[in-house]
C-alpha cells in the first residue's frame, strides 16, 4: 500500500475479540464517531478503553465482513473518566474489577491514571484497599505500561512480542533499552529468539556487521545450533571459521572475541584427544561431571556378595530359564560392580538379562529402580519385567526451575537423592550427556548402575554419544549379547536386522512371515501406498488397528517424508467434518481424533491423572505437570471459549493451552530419530530418496528394530541397498570417551 492510500482511524477501544500472544495478532472493535469498527492487525497487549490511531485501510473478508487491516499503529491511555473506567473494569490492572474500578474513577475521575503510576498512597483512601494492596495496583499498572511499551518497540521492528513478558522479568523498564543495546540478548535460551531473527532486529538498529556483540551472540549461536547436532563441543580450528561464514566477516574479529570469551569464562577451552575444544561451560560441567562419576564407580568396587552361586541358581529359578553363558557372566557382573553396560540386538535376551538382574538383585537385598528416556519405552520396560519402570525424567522429579536455583530442572539431585541401591537404565543410547549428568547427580554414591541399550542404534537426539562413549572407552565392564535365541530366529525381523548390522541386504524377493518389502519408486507412489496400507489394508486384511500402527520415514521434509505422509494420512483416518472441531495452525490443521508428539520438554504444563477403583481403594485423581519430547498423545477435545486443546498422553489428560500448540506436531507419521526407544506392534516404513547423511545403515537398522510384529518397507529397492551399505556415522565432537581413558584436561 502506497503512503497516499493508507487511511488513518482513531477511538477508543470498545471490545478486545481476539489476541495471540506469540504474535501480536489482535481482533478488536473501536468506535469510530458513530460507529464500531473491526480492526485486525498487530497489536499486542491492547486492552478495552485503551485510545488507538490506526494507519491502514479497509479489506473485506469472506465470513467477517468488512474490516480495517491496520498496519501500524499508536496507542494512547485513555483520558476521560468513562474510559479509564471501562479501561481497568476490563482487568488492564490485575485485582481491579468493575466494582473496584468504578470506586477508583469515582474518587479520581481524570487523575486515576496518574495516581495508580505516581501516587499510589492515595489509593489507600478508598474503602477496602490496604496500603500494600495500593502498592501492588501501582506496581501491576506501571508493569503494564512498561510491558505494553516494550511490545510495541519489538513489533515495530518486526519481532514477535512472546519473549515481552520475560523480558520485561528480566530486565524490568530497562528491558527497551537492554535490547537496543545489545539486541542478541533475545537469542539467549530463556527468550526463545534464534541467531538469524536477532541479527536481523540488530541490522535494523545499524549494528556494524563486525561489532564486538554480534561475533560474540554467533560464537554462542554455532556451539548452541551444533549442540541440536549431536556435538558437545566445537574445535576451536572449525568453530572460528564457520561463525566467520555465518557473519560474512574475516577471521580476526572472531577470534578476538572467543579469546576474550574464554577469559571472562562463558566459554572454555580444553584439549581433549590432542583437540582444542571450545565448550559452552554447561556443557564441559555436564561431560566432566559424567566423566567423573562413571571414572569412580568403574575404579571402586563393591563388598563380596556372600553365596553368589547360589543367589543366582535362584535367580534363574525365578525367570523360569537357564542362562546362557553371557548373561550368567552379566548377572556375576551386575553383583560384583558399580557399574554394568549390557548391550546387544534384538533377539539377543537382553529383557531376560534384566529380569535376572532384577531377581538377583531382590535377593541380594538391593531396592531397584527401573528406568528409561521415553514413555513408551518406560511402559515396555514395565511390561517385559513386571515392575514399575519410570521415564527418567518422571524419576528426577522434573520440574519448572526452582526459586534461586536458575537452571535446575530436576527436583533429585545430590542433595536429595534417589532412593534406591541399584538403577537400571533401559534405551541408554538415547540419553544424551545432560540428561546423563542430572541422572548420576542423583545417584546415590554406593548405588549400583546397569546402563541397557543396543550399541548399534542411532545415538541420541540430543548432545553426546554418552553409550558409545562408554563402550569404546575399555574403563567399564561390557557384556555383549551376540547369540540370537531360537524363538527370535523364527522372526524376519529379527533375522533381517542382523543381516542389516553385518553389512549384508536381505533377499527382498524372499519377503515374508513379518517382513514385506513393497517396490515403489517415486515419492507419490510411496504415500499412497502407506496410506492404503495404515488406512484399510492392515486394518481389513489383518485386523491391525490403525493406533497400533506407526509410520516411521527418514526424512521430515523431502518428498515421502513425514510432512507429507501426516497430511496424508490425516486426510484417510481423521478427514475434516463439520462436527468435528479443529484448530489451524497455517502450516498444520490440528483436529480433535488426531495423534500428536511433544516437541519438546515442557516442565511446567499440568496433567490431570485418573486413576481407578482398586479393590479397598477408591478411584482418586492424581495431579502433576511435565510433558516431554517424544511422548505422543490424542486430541481429545478442542475448546475455542477457553483456548485449550484436551489431549490424552497415555493415562494423563493434558489441557493444552493455544498458544503452546506450536510444541505439537503430528504423529500419524515420525522420523526414525523420534521413534528411537519406541516399540510398536506393526511399523511401516516409508523409503523415499532422502538426504546422503540419512540413508545409512544405523538409520535403517534403528528403524527396523522398532516393529516387534510386523514390518512393512515400502520403497525403492536402490535405497534399501543403499543404507545397508554406508556404515558411516557423523562424527559427534565429544570428549566423554577421552575423559575416562584420561586423554583430556581436568
């Protein structure tokens, strides 16, 4: 729009209809002379009563009719007494309702405003308002302002208004002004901006593209971003370089300012293996940490336990088999030790290892916690064993940060820890070195650590490769299950998963029993064929249910990857109806019946848990809070007046707010890499042509061992052929492997 077309309307606010707090995006009504208007556009934190001037001009929409589209916009506290009135009588001040709101205008009429700012003592005149109770109106309005000022300097530069209010926490009224100093603040973990975003508000703010806190912000930027790589630390010979590409700048100014960085001690580093590492200091805290636990236990041993023989006779008596050499030599391991790593494929008698583990634990006296990264995989290691086994997270009492204690997510610690002689770890490959550090601080000094898990998966989404660390470093015991038992070798699956880890591709031609191998070529093909199969195929033919299927592919974005089979998918077994209410996110239609994942950890949502009569026992209801990344749930309900999504995670009903929606995605279709620690009765996996660094070997072989009764591949055979035979693996920088053989700084 041309600066000659755009029209100017200004009046008070009347109605807020709408507001999105991630973005600013407003729906309201102004009275403008005689008439209401509605207004759309971006206006944070805009409150009834509130005088507005709007520059843009007018649109028509399908449903709504006739509306201004404002572009920019300038806000005005209301002046006159019905205003300020209709202003506070709206909750713009938290505790001032309308009979309250009403008292103050009467008494101050014109003035109110500038008393609750200034003058907040005179508030205390009026019946029933304590002078701490003025105090607190004084410091809600002057919050209020101050916030509404802040989103609106970040909207007029183009940034989302959501990291306001923590901004505003932080910094309180010099929030403006911290930012205009140094605008990469907001890239920092807590306000939820990235590197890009923040230098583009900088740009705008005429930062020279060398300044001293633009190469610092990136230096952060490229450990923090590789971190979401795998790597626990950067080479200092690599980092430098590649934040000078990112900024386009020379060398030098980079380096100065990683020298001065290291000085001041926000980062660190150390050789490690001959390598100058460059860690952001939680992360050195973190692999040190586990260095240093795992050293201990490996170097200290345990009493002699009195008639082994014969506790492990019973033990054996107990799980109803005789052991095989190797899991006699764990079992012997696992009483003798601190610290056991048991590793092996499917098939291998791994679960059977750990139930005798757990039995000749019981025995030996030793109370036992159960543990695994994943619910679903914690709810399998319930099953297979008959004990209560917990998500780690759910163990360490995850939690918001506590009072004074900044980056605390855990409520064990040190300080306050488990309760347990012995913790056995399920699923170990997927734990990354963070969350690795915050389960050993919460091991109590003699307890005793069995870390379970199959070497050849794909290491953890997160950081680290804390597993495989372990294994190649030779400081602690390793029992490798290698024999496949006689009931596994009945299964395809499993026969084919061995082939696969040795390098060797199955005769595809030959598919059968639980493995099928369906030829398709070109990404159309593919989905449609894992849609017929998820959405009448499996479910006619073989009488699987379509939750009881999970559709797993390499890729998120290329074509045949998880975006696309989703929508495809939702489209055959959830297609939209008038009936059935549905939220859009733009790029993602969420509708009740739906399967979703959590994104990401979210210590501080509630959960409501149902649970029922037991015999003596009345049915309760258990409350809590914490959704993490992977857990999976169903859309049960979508509630437009009170702006929450019901969603069932397994046995916990979660009334998910709109505006944290962005964490979900859907769930019809995952990566492999988010599949990592799941078990599912039927899997099908969607082959397409991806990316080089996806079609490896781990990926394949992660993939397959995640169907336990049947599997379907559909795809090229070229591709298939093609992961079995890249056995490479992207190197992960990390120094946990050194530490304990004791090849790094102390």
């Amino acid at each position: 729009m041309d600066e000659e077309d755009i029209i100017v309307i200004e009046g008070p606010v009347q109605t807020v209809v709408y507001q999105n707090p991630e973005n600013g995006y407003t729906v309201l009504r102004i009275r403008v002379g005689e008439d209401i208007v509605t207004c759309v556009g971006n206006l944070p934190g805009v409150s009834a009563g509130e005088e507005l001037r709007l520059y843009g001009g007018w649109t028509s929409h399908a449903s709504f009719g006739r509306q201004f589209k404002a572009q920019r916009a300038e806000r005005f506290l209301p002046q006159e007494s019905d205003a300020i009135y209709e202003y506070l009588a709206g909750g713009a001040v938290k505790g001032i309702g309308p009979k309250l709101a009403a008292q103050i205008v009467s008494e101050f009429g014109r003035e109110t405003l500038d008393v609750l700012e200034n003058s907040p003592e005179k508030l205390a005149q009026i019946r029933g308002i304590t002078p701490r109770k003025a105090e607190e109106f004084s410091r809600r309005f002057r919050e209020q302002t101050g916030l509404r000022r802040l989103m609106e300097f970040l909207v007029d530069n183009g940034v989302k208004p959501a990291a306001a209010a923590k901004l505003y926490r932080v910094y309180g009224d010099e929030a403006e002004s911290a930012v205009a100093e140094n605008p990469y603040i907001l890239a920092r973990d807590e306000f939820g901006m990235d590197f890009p975003a923040a230098d583009e508000l900088a740009r705008k703010l005429n930062f020279a593209p060398d300044a001293r806190v633009r190469v610092e912000a990136a230096l952060a930027f490229e450990l923090r971003h590789n971190e979401g790589n795998g790597h626990v630390f950067l080479p200092r010979d690599k980092l430098i370089p590649a934040t000078a590409q990112l900024l386009d700048i020379q060398a030098d100014p980079v380096e100065s300012a990683l020298d001065g960085l290291l000085q001041e001690g926000s980062l660190v580093c150390q050789q490690v293996a001959g390598v100058q590492a460059v860690y952001m200091a939680d992360m050195l805290e973190a692999e040190a940490g586990v260095a240093r636990r795992l050293g201990t236990m490996c170097r200290w041993g345990v009493d002699k336990v009195s008639g082994l023989p014969v506790l492990m006779q019973r033990a054996e008596h107990a799980c109803g088999i005789t052991f095989a050499e190797k899991q006699r030599m764990a079992l012997e391991e696992a009483a003798n030790r601190r610290l056991l790593v048991l590793t092996g494929g499917p098939g291998t008698g791994k679960t059977t290892t750990v139930r005798g583990i757990l039995e000749l634990y019981d025995r030996m006296g030793l109370t036992t916690l159960l543990t695994a990264p994943t619910g679903r995989a914690a709810k399998r290691l319930t099953e297979l064993t008959g004990r209560e086994a917990q998500t780690v997270h759910r163990l360490l009492g995850a939690g918001m940060p506590l009072e004074g204690e900044q980056g605390r997510e855990f409520e064990k610690c040190a300080s306050d820890p488990l309760a347990c002689d012995a913790l056995i770890l399920d699923e170990t490959s997927m734990v990354d070195i963070k969350l690795m550090a915050a389960l050993l601080d919460a091991l109590p000094p003699t307890a005793r650590l069995v870390m379970v898990g199959d070497a050849d998966q794909l290491p953890s989404v997160g950081p680290g490769n804390v597993f495989g660390d372990v294994i190649r470093s030779g400081a602690a015991p390793v029992i490798a299950l290698t024999d496949i038992f006689r009931q596994a070798q009945k299964s395809n699956i499993v026969k084919n998963a061995h082939l696969i880890n040795r390098g060797e591709t199955p005769d595809l031609r030959n598919a059968g029993g639980d493995f099928f191998f369906l030829r398709r070529g070109d990404p159309e093909s593919i989905v449609r064929t894992v849609t017929d199969l998820i959405s009448r195929r499996l479910p006619g033919n073989m009488g699987i249910d379509p939750g009881d299927i999970q559709v797993l592919s390499p890729s998120r974005r290329y074509a045949g990857g998880t975006r696309e089979l989703n929508a495809a998918i939702q489209e055959a077994l959830n297609p939209a109806d008038d009936e059935k209410k549905e939220r859009d996110l733009g790029n993602t239609v969420f509708r009740v019946g739906d399967r979703v994942m959590q994104t990401k950890n979210n210590y501080d949502i509630p959960w409501v848990r149902e649970i029922p009569e037991a015999p003596g026992v009345p049915a309760r209801r258990e409350m809590g809070a914490g959704i993490y990344n992977g857990d999976v749930g169903y859309i049960q309900d979508i509630d437009e007046g009170a702006r929450v999504a019901g969603i069932r995670f397994d046995d916990r009903l979660v009334p998910y707010p709109f505006d944290r929606m962005n964490e979900l995605e859907p769930a019809y279709a995952v990566t492999v890499h988010k599949a990592q620690g799941s078990e599912y009765r039927a899997v099908i996996l969607a082959l397409p042509k991806c990316p080089p660094g996806l079609v490896t070997r781990s990926v394949l072989y992660t993939a397959v061992t995640r169907a336990r009764e049947l599997l379907i591949v559909v795809g090229g055979a070229d591709v298939f052929s093609a992961m079995v035979a890249n056995d490479k693996r992207q190197r992960r920088y990390s120094g946990l492997r050194a530490r304990l053989c004791g090849e790094a700084e102390e």
